[in-house]
C-alpha cells in the first residue's frame, strides 16, 4: 500500500439532492482543515456538473474541476468532470474514461476504493444524499483498510437511498446531518484516537521449573525459583486487572450495541423506505412498518415464506429475481408499478460480518413523484428540442438567407463593435468578414472614406438614441470606384429584457440601378431639352415656310389673272424658285430631325491629326490649289462622339471654302489646346467674313443665309450648334466684313 505524503485525503459522494448538502457541510469547515477534498458526483456525460460558482459562497478554499494529472493539495477542493471516474495514483488524481455503454455509474465506489487502496489509514470516505447505493462497497473498503467512514442521516438527506445503502453495507463511524458531519471531520483529523493493544505473555519454562521436586533444587535455585515465582504471581495479577478492565469496556460496548440495537430499530420502524429482510429459504425476518403498502403482511408473519402473501404490485418475477440475487451475489433493481404509483424495487445479498450470503434485503422506495416529475422533464425535454430544432431551423434559414444575399448584412452592438458580418461584404471590400467580427464600426475605413464611417456611425446613434428603423441613401468610394447604396439600419430587441441591444445594418448596391436611373434622367433631360428645341424648331420651320408659301399662293393667283403668254411664262419660272426654297426648307428639316436622333454613339478617344486630314482629303474637290493649312494641334486627342466631331470640323471648313475671298488666296489656320475643362479647336479663315452685330441673333438659326455667294439651305450652323451642346460644349464667333471669320469650338470630354 502507498501513502500519499501522509495526508488525509477525504472523498465525498454524492448525488441527487447533494448540493445543499454539500453547501452546508462546507459552510462548517473552517479555512485550513488540513485535508484535501474530492468530490464525486454522478454526472450525465454532456452534464455540466457541480460547479465553482455553487460553493463560492460557501467556502473559501481554493476549487478546482480536475481535467488531467493533478497533484494533490491540502486545503483545496477537487470537482470530477463528466465523462469520467477519477482515481488515486502516487499522490495524483488521474481520470480513466467511463465505458461509453456502461449504464451503472459506480464513480464514487471507483473512487473511494482508489483512496483506500493508496492512502489507507489516511483515508475518509463521506456519503452525502442520493439515490441507488454506490459508495456503499467502496466505504466498507475504506474501513477495512483502517480509514474513517461518514454517512448523512437519512432523515436530513434529500434522498436518502446513498446513505441507508451505506448504514446497511457498512457501520459507519459517524452518521449525523451534513453540519455536524464537518465538525467531527476536523475533530477527527485534528485528534485522531489511539488504540492500544494488549500483550499476551506467557512463560511455558518457568511452568515446568515450578513443577519440578525441591529435592533436586539447590538452595540458590529454589530462591531463583521463588522470585521467578513472585513475578509470575504480579503478572497473573496484572493480567487479572487487565481482564477486569476489558470486561468493563466488553459491557460498555454491549450496552452500547443495545442502544445502537434500539436505535436502530426505531429507526427501522420509523424509516418511510419500505424494507424487507429474508432469509435463503426467502422466510421473513424482519420488515418495516412500510413494507405493508407492498405486502399483505403483518407482525406476527415472521418466519413465513414471502411467497404466501399477495402483493401490490404488478411484477410476476420476485422469486426469480431473489434467486438470481442469491446466486450471482449481485444486486437486482426493478421499476414497479403499483397501486398508486411507481416504487423503485432493489434486491441486495445480506451478509454476515465473515461474508456469508444469509439471504436478501428487499427495499421498495416510492418514485411516483420523481417518475412524474421524469415524465414532465421528458415532455419539456421534447418540447425544449421541438423548439430547439425550430430555432436551430430558424437560424439556418436565416443564415442562409444572409450568406447568400447580395446585401451586405452586419449586426453592430450598442457600442458600435460589430458581432457578426456576412460572407458578401468581401464581394464589397476584398476584406475577409473575420478580419471585421468583434472590430469597432470605424474599422470600415480599411475600404471607405473617413466621413462616410462618420455619417454612417452618426445614422447608428441615431437608431439607438429614437429607438426606429432608418433607412437612408449613401455613396462610398471603395476600390477606386464610387458605388450608391441603400442602408436600411433595424433595431434588434432583447427576448429577455426587451430592450434595444444591437442594430442590423442591410447595405444593398443600388450602383447599377442609380446608374440606370442617372442615364434616365439624362435621357429626360434631353428629351426635355429636344421638346423645346423642336417646338422652337417648328415655329421657325412655319415662319421660313410662311413667305414662300405666300410667295407661291400670289404667284398662283397672278396667273390665273394673267392672260399674257410671257407674263405668264415669267410667273411660272418665279413659281419654281418657290417650289425649290420649300423643297431645301424641307431638305433641310429632314437633316435637322436625322442630326438629334443620333445619340447612341459612343465616345471614344480621337486624334485631331487623323481627322483633320480625313476631313480635307474628304473636301479635296473643293479645295482650292492655292489654299494654305496651317496647323498648331496642342491637345492632340479627346474623347468624344466620332461622328459628331467629323460633322462639326467638315462643316466649319466646307462654310471656310464657300465663302472664300475671290481677291486672295484661302489660308485655314486651325489649332487646338487645352482650356480648363475643354478642349478648344479654333478654325480661323481670311474669306469674306460678316457683319457679326447685325447678324448674331439670327447666325444659327435653321434656314438663314447671309450671302448668296454660294448655295446652301442655311441649316449647317444650327446643326453643329445644337451637336456642340448636346455634349455638353459651346461654340463662339468672331467676324469681321471683308477680313475673315473664326469659329472657336469648345469640347468637352465625353
């Protein structure tokens, strides 16, 4: 056997009804006790046990659940987790793994015959409140070995099968309530009792040397012999007294076992577990007065066969089962229904003090109440599952709503840190959501700007602070781009104290669909802008058609009332000309109507070099051979509308050829540079120029010309005036009779 550096080392079983036992044995122990203790429960493997926070207020030593090798320490307090028996190894508690199909726990017997088998003498087994009887085994061992056993009172136990499983196992040496339990422990530990053995002497020689004759004894012997006489007589003596004392203490134990005796059989008269001794042949030997709701019995049935007697309850194997008892000397535990209710029936070998199995020991312990109350745990349990699958359920569809929306979804506490964030906002960011969890809210400057967090945390507080649902635009310049959203911001409830504990932010991109809406606004825009342009456009058609129609109408008439061939040949010819200036006018209305609807082009990046080449090798024809281009190109390229810009250079240099000076030769000078925001083009020519004041208001207006120099419909400036603003540029003149005229066009980039 091992010692264990010679310290007590108290375990202490317990079960159903065990905490506030525990509670009030602790509550007696004072702050050095000079032992160590371990505490052994009967766990559920997923049960939490019984933890730190259930003895804080009752003790101040030191608490510990054990989840590998410990070693041992007075004065500390040791939990068994579940899953596990503990066990007693060279001053350490070690955990050995419950068989996962064992359904006897027997953690405290394990325990306790561990602690006898390595601390022997040192060892203190204490049963607490619980039901079947593990610990009984295990606390006979302990005393066998020499070690101290202490049980509860079965009176002041909640549940009192652990302790009255131990009483009849076992004499224990202490049983009493949990308080004075403690109190006799230190006792105990403090001012262990001594036992002192009597010596046997005997002294066979000197016997015979007395029995030889005095003849043969010399003087010197026969003194030798008296004294050796004198001593035996002392010891006789001696031995005399010793024997009288041991007859005092041999009647004090029997006077002590008569108390015990009546004791216990008031104890066993006043006991509510139904108790039932038999003997091999299954006769009775004693019972409780309990016994009676199970058994047709009465006091003077002593001795008759169990068997004899109806019973109460509705189980058909008694006799086999006490068979079985006797055979295999192990206990039978059956669930039985009786009359009104249920009773937890156990059959356990009697044995004698030399270990004779002299019959069986029947208890009947009401569980009629703890079945109910197990049939209500178990319809709560389904009904705390059923809730727990639909929660879990609820959970999972909501996870998988939000992992798989395109939203982003956070949930942020009233502090601002964010609890949780979907997958999607990597979609957003390129950042991880778990770089985000458990991150204050300004950590969203990683991927926007500064006071955009600001506005949205300002949105939060607000939340927070009315305690409503707020739901906003807001732009963010992420990724080099800038993308609209629609922030929804939902207070989230407490169940439990219903109160506003966190907000769920929905951020949905609206990117394309503010974009979709932006071009529609554009689109209006023009329309707006082409409606207003087309209804001034009409009332200008109806002015310039109005005089040739006039013109014609008065021709007509001048003919019908002319008789003279030649007259009336002249009239017809004047008639053509009207008929032609309604046809340009048309023309020119076709061209106009063709030059708004072409807007679907897309812009991209032009070279003026290109074009402007392009254009004059398209004008060859017209040029003359003494024209001269001068060309200073400074912005060489601009992003525009291709065919607008070929359209508004062709224009501009077509005007330049037909109005050209016949006095000297055609010099172009065309340049280009960067303004501001446009890209300005001038083409400067040396023709005939205008009266630019008297003809500005009316320069680019459809159907006016200013010369009859050269033909034309009159619509080429409005056309390039309405393209030039349709992209948002402008165009200016500056001209002056007889010297030339510049037209400065102002791009902008599309």
């Amino acid at each position: 056997m091992t010692m264990t550096d010679d310290i007590y080392i108290t375990g202490i079983g317990a079960s159903a009804g065990g905490t506030d036992a525990l509670k009030t044995f602790f509550e007696n122990i004072p702050e050095k006790p000079n032992t160590a203790f371990i505490i052994i429960q009967h766990l559920d493997r997923k049960q939490k046990g019984f933890t730190k926070e259930a003895l804080t207020s009752s003790t101040s030593l030191p608490i510990s659940q054990v989840d590998k090798r410990t070693k041992i320490t007075k004065n500390h307090i040791y939990l068994i987790p579940p899953k596990y028996y503990i066990l007693l190894e060279d001053h350490h508690l070690v955990l050995e793994e419950r068989p996962p199909l064992e359904k006897v726990n027997t953690a405290i017997n394990t325990f306790f015959t561990s602690l006898a088998r390595h601390n022997g003498d040192k060892s203190i087994a204490i049963i607490l409140s619980g039901l079947g009887s593990d610990g009984a085994k295990g606390s006979q061992y302990v005393k066998e070995q020499g070690g101290m056993v202490m049980v509860q009172s079965p009176d002041s136990a909640t549940y009192s099968s652990m302790p009255l499983g131990a009483i009849i196992s076992d004499q224990p040496d202490v049983i009493g309530p949990p308080e004075k339990l403690a109190k006799d422990l230190i006792y105990y530990i403090n001012q262990p009792s001594s036992i002192d053995k009597a010596k046997d002497i005997t002294s066979n020689n000197l016997i015979k040397e007395i029995e030889k004759p005095e003849a043969e004894l010399s003087p010197a012997k026969k003194q030798h012999n008296s004294d050796q006489l004198e001593a035996i007589n002392e010891e006789l003596q001696s031995s005399n007294e010793e024997l009288k004392t041991a007859n005092a203490e041999l009647k004090n134990k029997i006077d002590e076992l008569t108390i015990l005796h009546r004791e216990v059989n008031n104890l066993f008269m006043s006991t509510q577990i139904a108790t039932i001794f038999l003997d091999r042949d299954k006769r009775i030997r004693k019972f409780t007065p309990a016994v009676q709701k199970y058994f047709n019995v009465r006091e003077g049935d002593m001795g008759r066969p169990i068997y004899h007697y109806t019973n109460n309850f509705s189980y058909g194997k008694l006799r086999e089962d006490i068979d079985e008892v006797l055979t295999s000397m192990l206990p039978v535990n059956r669930e039985i229904k009786e009359k009104n209710g249920y009773a937890l029936m156990k059959i356990i070998p009697y044995k004698t003090n030399d270990m004779r199995i002299e019959g069986v020991i029947v208890t009947f312990i009401d569980i009629t109440e703890l079945k109910e109350t197990n049939l209500k745990l178990e319809n709560l349990t389904k009904d705390l599952k059923e809730r727990s699958l639909k929660l879990e359920q609820s959970e999972n569809y909501w996870k998988t709503l939000v992992e798989n929306t395109p939203d982003i979804v956070c949930r942020l506490n009233k502090n601002g840190i964010i609890t949780y964030v979907n997958n999607n906002i990597f979609n957003h960011t390129g950042i991880e959501s778990g770089r985000l969890m458990g991150k204050n809210l300004m950590q969203f400057r990683l991927f926007i700007e500064e006071d955009e967090v600001k506005e949205l945390q300002k949105q939060l507080d607000m939340v927070f602070k009315h305690k409503k649902q707020i739901n906003y635009y807001q732009n963010f310049s992420t990724n080099n781009s800038q993308k609209h959203f629609f922030i929804t911001l939902l207070p989230e409830w407490s169940v439990q104290s219903n109160k506003l504990e966190s907000v769920l932010l929905v951020g949905r991109d609206i990117s394309n669909l503010r974009n979709i809406e932006l071009r529609i606004e554009d689109k209006n825009r023009k329309l707006e802008e082409l409606n207003q342009y087309m209804d001034n456009f009409v009332h200008a058609v109806a002015h310039d058609l109005r005089s040739p129609l006039t013109n014609l109408k008065l021709i007509l008439e001048l003919i019908e009332d002319e008789s003279d061939p030649d007259k009336q040949e002249f009239l017809i010819s004047r008639l053509g000309r009207s008929v032609s200036r309604i046809d340009d006018i048309l023309n020119g209305l076709i061209e106009i109507i063709g030059s708004q609807k072409r807007t679907d082009e897309l812009a991209k990046k032009i070279n003026f070099h290109r074009v402007i080449k392009k254009v004059l090798e398209q004008l060859s024809n017209e040029l003359p051979k003494d024209v001269e281009v001068k060309l200073d190109i400074q912005a060489e390229t601009i992003v525009h509308t291709r065919g607008y810009l070929y359209s508004i250079i062709r224009n501009l240099l077509s005007n330049a050829i037909k109005y050209r000076s016949d006095d000297r030769p055609l010099v172009l000078n065309i340049s280009t540079k960067q303004e501001g925001e446009y890209v300005v083009m001038d083409i400067k020519d040396n023709g005939i120029g205008m009266d630019f004041e008297v003809i500005k208001h009316d320069l680019f207006k459809p159907f006016k010309r200013f010369t009859s120099k050269a033909d034309g419909k009159g619509i080429g400036l409005h056309i390039i005036k309405s393209m030039i603003e349709k992209t948002g540029g402008k165009i200016e003149v500056n001209s002056e009779k007889g010297k030339g005229t510049t037209f400065s066009v102002y791009f902008k980039n599309q």
